[in-house]
C-alpha cells in the first residue's frame, strides 16, 4: 500500500492528526490482528483509497538534542514515505526546526503536502497563510484537534499517492521474483547477503521486465535470477539511539512490501525473541510468502538445538506452513538451500485452486465437520471462491456468521489437502439470508 508519513517538530500536532484521519467514520481503520501490534502503522481509507499511515510522533522526545533529532528521524520517515504530510503550527508560525524539515523534503523529490495545524476558526486562517513563505505552496489550514478542515486536506493527501490496484501493494510484475532478507539486527542479515553475493556470479542486469532501485540487487540462487531488494538497508548500518527500533521497523515494512517473498532471518544461537516474532508478522501482514532462516547453526550445541526446537513449538506454531532452513553463513553451510525454500514459497503464494475443487473439498469438509450450532441456528457454507493469489483470498457465502475456530479450521484443512507452503491466507466470509 501506498504509504503516507506525517512528519513535524515536536507539539505540533502530529498525533492528534493520525487520531484525526483515522478516527473519523469514513476513514475505515483495519485492525489487523497479529502476534503483537506495531503501533507506528496504521492502515487507513479515504474516498476508497487504501493507504499505510506513519506516524512519527511519539518518537521524538528525547533528553539532548531534540531538533537534531528531529530531522534525522524525519529524513527516514520522508524516505521511506510515498507522499508527506507536513504538520506546522500555524499558531507559532515556521521555525528554524521546520526549515531543516523543508529542506530535507525539497532534497527528498516527495509530494508534500504543507497542513497548517491549530486553525480553530476562521479567524485564525491568516496565521496559516503566513506559512506561505516555506515555499511549499498552499498550506492547508486545519484543526486536527476540533477536525475542521482535514477532509479537504485528506482529499488532497491522498491525491498525492501513486494508485494501486490489488490489496497488499504494489507489485511489479514479469522478471525475477523479488526478496527481502529481513529480522533483527545481528541475525546475520548482512553475514547472509556477502554469502550469497559472493559465491553466486552476479547476473547482468538486463533481465526483460526488470525494473529495480539501485538498492537492490540482482543474483544467482539455484540456478535462477533474484532481486534481492533494499541491500543498501542491509549494508549501511544505521547508527542511531533514538527510536532505533522504530526505524529498522520502517525500513523493514519497506523492504517486505517490495518484496514477493520475505527471508526472515533467526539468530539460532540465542533464544528467539519478540522482535523475530514481530518481523515475521510484518510479513504475513503485508500479505507476503515467508521464509525463516535460522543462521548461526555452527553454534548450536545439542543442548541449543532441542531449546531452540521446543521455542519454534511454543512461539511459532502459527507459521508451521512457512519453509524453513538451517544454515550458517559464516561458514556458508546449507546456504545453497536457500533457493529451493524460496521457490517453495513462491509456488505456495501463487497457488490458484480451481472453483470447482474448491467447492468440492468446501462440501465434503462442512458435512463431516459442521459448524456448530449457535443460537439455535448452524450457518451452512453454500459456496467459496478463491479471489486473487499473492497471496491466495477465498471468500466464503455462507448462511450465518462463521466463527473465528471454525475459519481457522478451514484454513488448516485447506492448508492440508492445497499446500500453500510458505504463504498466508485469507478467508473472508460473506453472509447470505
Ligand atoms: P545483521 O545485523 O543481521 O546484518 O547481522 P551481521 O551479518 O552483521 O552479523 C552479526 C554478527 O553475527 C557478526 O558478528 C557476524 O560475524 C555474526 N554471524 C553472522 N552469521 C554467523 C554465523 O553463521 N555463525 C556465526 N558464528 N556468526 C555469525
């Protein structure tokens, strides 16, 4: 999805912005469910338009420094966004803080949109006309807090960004599939792309349909051509303290919506952590095929090996479906096997099943197991659909509301008899009286 950054000095009005454009009723938010939460992205709808909204506030309260920070952190922010909102308080005017910001945003080449935030009432229009003089053009002068104005401003942020066609985001199409080797810092994500750049020959570019940022990269693996996308994210190594977290976070949600599969890198050694989980839920939600790659096996002792296998029990029973591989890449042991999981995963993300085994399977699997009666009624699955692959959707017409066990079920039988290795799934069910 196109991604819309709201980006300010601190006190500006930033989040009550976001609680604006996502709290109002035609802005439909989506609560994705998920392991954990990121807090920093939201999906938002304006006029029928889907988008990603990142909010930087909250990030940028910090002890020394604050304006330094303040435009690191929007830099980020700024190129990692499609299109962004810049917040300024028109009641203070533009200060030495927000011309750092609209210098960093002319550098960028991003649409900008220059909202003039604290604008009650009318009579308090002129402050936002002041605003001219960041040579922005028009400020849009609203109120985040009482709402006036954010429509017009929504209508014309959203004009902003590219459009898109299938849910889960752009996707170029034709030429080498596309991958991102994402996790935690120190998994060895950089250990992994030197490995695979180095013993692979690197293909000449010119592959028919191949359009790539110079941040990617094109190589070998299996015999085949990968893009193997954002490896300047990998590469430079982002020194910062401050909302440090926060930004890998960014950087790794870009890297995964360029991205057709995600290589979500483990560190084996050491005990899997919340912040592996949370990657590797980014990449289900952004509706991506999944691979886990646990590295640093030249570490593992017996003892490590049977923990490690009891947390993959414990934490990632949710993901039995994604390939796995062991490997390491300082000793570059099983990183050739790499390519097989990936082609697995692409195989299971483009699965289309045909409608009428489809509703074959749909038919056999509710009369040996029906949904259970609920209110003295029992819905009936009368017909499913596989919608769209990469991922694969199904939306099942169905007599009455099927519960959340039950879909689940559905999706583990359809799992079962279809594959749909190293993809997620979505099922969504419409009721029909
Ligand atoms: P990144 O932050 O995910 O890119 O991680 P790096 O690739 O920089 O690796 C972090 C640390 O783990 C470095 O000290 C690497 O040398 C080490 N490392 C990476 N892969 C392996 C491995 O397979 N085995 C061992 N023993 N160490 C590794």
């Amino acid at each position: 999805l196109p991604v819309l950054a709201i980006v300010g000095r601190p006190n500006v009005g930033k989040s009550t912005l976001v609680n604006r454009v996502l709290g109002r009723r035609e802005a439909v938010v989506q609560d994705v469910p998920g392991v954990t939460r990121d807090r920093v992205r939201y999906r938002a709808e304006w006029g029928g338009r889907p988008f990603v909204v990142v909010d930087t506030g909250g990030w940028e309260y910090d002890a020394k420094g604050i304006n330094a920070r303040v435009a690191e952190q929007a830099e980020i922010a700024i190129e990692l966004a499609d299109a962004v909102l810049f917040v300024v308080d028109a009641t203070v005017g533009a200060t030495d803080a927000d011309e750092r910001i609209v210098t960093l945003l002319r550098r960028s080449g991003k649409p900008v949109l220059l909202v003039a935030n604290k604008v009650d009432s009318p009579r308090d229009e002129a402050d936002a006309a002041t605003l001219w003089s960041l040579g922005l053009g028009e400020p849009y002068p609203v109120s985040a807090l009482h709402g006036r104005g954010t429509g017009d401003m929504l209508d014309a942020a959203t004009s902003l960004l590219p459009e898109v066609t299938a849910v889960g985001g752009p996707m170029p199409v034709g030429g080498p599939h596309r991958v991102a080797i994402v996790g935690r810092p120190n998994v060895g994500k950089s250990s992994l792309l030197n490995a695979v750049t180095g013993t692979q020959r690197v293909v000449v570019d010119d592959f028919e349909g191949t359009t790539r940022d110079p941040v990617d990269e094109l190589v070998e693996l299996g015999g085949e051509p990968w893009v193997l996308v954002d490896t300047a994210g990998i590469r430079r190594r982002v020194h910062q303290t401050q909302g440090a977290d926060f930004y890998a976070s960014l950087r790794t949600q870009a890297a995964i919506e360029k991205a057709e599969v995600a290589v979500v890198v483990i560190d084996a050694s050491s005990p899997i952590t919340e912040q592996d989980i949370r990657v590797i839920q980014q990449a289900i939600d952004a509706g991506r095929a999944l691979v886990v790659a646990y590295n640093k096996w030249d570490l593992l002792d017996e003892e490590r090996r049977f923990y490690l296998e009891r947390e993959i029990e414990r934490e990632l029973v949710q993901i039995t479906w994604a390939p796995r591989v062991n490997f390491s890449a300082r000793t570059r042991w099983h990183v050739d096997r790499l390519a097989r999981q990936l082609d697995a995963a692409i195989a299971g993300w483009t699965t289309r099943i045909p409608t009428g085994r489809l509703n074959s399977f749909l038919g056999e699997l509710a009369a040996a197991h029906p949904h259970p009666v609920r209110g003295g009624k029992q819905p009936r699955i009368l017909f499913g659909t596989q919608v769209d692959t990469s991922p694969p959707r199904f939306v099942l017409f169905s007599t009455g509301f099927l519960e959340a066990g039950y879909r689940r079920f559905i999706e583990r039988r359809l799992r079962e008899e279809f594959g749909f290795v190293g993809s997620p799934i979505e099922i969504s069910v419409r009721v029909r009286e």
